[in-house]
C-alpha cells in the first residue's frame, strides 16, 4: 500500500457514514469520466484509421438498400 493509499484509508475512517457514501459517490464519478475519455479516444483512433481508408462516400440510398436488406434478412431468418 503506497502512502496516499494510507493516508486516503485514514481520513476514510475518520468520516462519518454519510460523507464516506459522498466520497465512493465521487469516485465513481472519475472512474466514469476516466471511462468515457478512454472511450472517446478509441473512437478518435477509429475513425483516424477510416478516414485514411479514403472510402468513397455513401449515398442516402445506399445507406436506405442497406437497411431494407438487413431487414429482409432479419425476417427470412424469422420465418425459416
């Protein structure tokens, strides 16, 4: 155990119940926000990797035949 982990554990036991429930509130709170940056730098990177792919645009109505034949699929695979 380093010695803020120490410190932390000490001024943890010193709090009264409510405020120790303030403290686990908050860090849940910055694992949360910690997640989320993560997360938002994979997708930053993901789409650096797209774009350097330099895919021809789609249109509304390939987008449109797309769904229409996932659709389709989703019910071929229903009714067998």
């Amino acid at each position: 155990m380093t010695a803020i982990e120490a410190q932390l554990i000490e001024r943890l036991r010193k709090l009264p119940p409510s405020r120790v429930a303030e403290v686990v509130d908050f860090v849940e709170f910055l694992s949360q926000r910690e997640e989320r940056a993560a997360a938002a730098q994979r997708l930053t990177e993901g789409l650096a990797r797209l774009d350097s792919l330099q895919l021809p645009d789609i249109t509304e109505d390939e987008v449109e035949a797309e769904i229409q034949a996932a659709r389709q699929e989703r019910r071929s695979r229903q009714g067998a």
